[in-house]
C-alpha cells in the first residue's frame, strides 16, 4: 500500500487492504476488537490506516489459529507498550499446546478411518464395515 494512499477510506477498501470481508470487519468491530470507528454525515463507516493495520493484526492471528478471546488479550498487549514479551510468549506457548492436542486427535481420527477404509472392499456389495461402526453403540 503506497504511503500515498488517501485516508480515511470506506469498509470495502479498509477491508480489501487488510485482507478480510467487509462482513468480518464488522463482526471485528462488534465484538470490540476494534474500536469505533469515525462515521460520515450519511453513516458510512470510515476507517484509518491505524484501524487497517489492526484488522491486518487480526487477520493474521486468525490465519495462526487464535481463539478471538486470545486474539482480545494479543490485541491488548499489542497496544501496550510497556508488556514484556513473556506475556505474549505464554499466550503462543498455551496455543501450540492447543494445536498439538488438536493435532494428535485429529491423526487418530485419520488412523480409526484408515482402519475402517482397509475394512471395506469397495465392491457391489452393500455391506459396509464403515457404516456398521459408524451406525455401532458408543464404546
């Protein structure tokens, strides 16, 4: 983005510039991710390159996986700048923990598939060993 570029802009060009959708940009500001942003006598929100470079913020610890509640606590120790980096490096810490859970889970449910699909031959036949255990009692 050339330092050209005239500000205030509208949702659509504050959206496109940060990466997001005019519909996210809003939910982002509903739930108070970001602040209130200044309005034109007709309503049309108008947005800053401060508030852009926030939704960039935003957009990034989502595409990371961030929850929005640890994206409000990143936001918040973003803005301050008397933070020490621990703070920020417990939050990833916790998370990477997060995502090897989810991870370890998920590989399970690719091995418990795996072993299902090696189960069923595949043919004319209807019967199915997937959808036997798929259909069987809770263990």
């Amino acid at each position: 983005m050339p330092d050209s570029a005239a500000w205030p802009v509208p949702i659509g060009t504050a959206a496109s510039r940060a990466g997001v959708s005019a519909r996210m940009v809003r939910h982002y500001e509903a739930l108070g991710l970001l602040p209130a942003v200044a309005r034109t006598d007709s309503g049309y929100r108008q947005y800053t390159a401060s508030d852009v470079h926030t939704l960039r913020f935003i957009r990034r610890c989502r595409d990371l996986g961030f929850s929005m509640e640890e994206i409000r606590l990143l936001l918040t120790l973003w803005r301050d700048k008397h933070r020490t980096s621990a703070q920020v490096k417990r939050i990833a810490q916790t998370h990477i923990a997060q995502l090897n859970e989810r991870i370890a889970a998920m590989q399970a449910m690719q091995r418990s598939l795996q072993a299902l699909v090696s189960c069923c031959k595949g043919d004319e036949r209807p019967d199915c060993p997937i959808l036997d255990d798929l259909a069987a009692p809770p263990p």
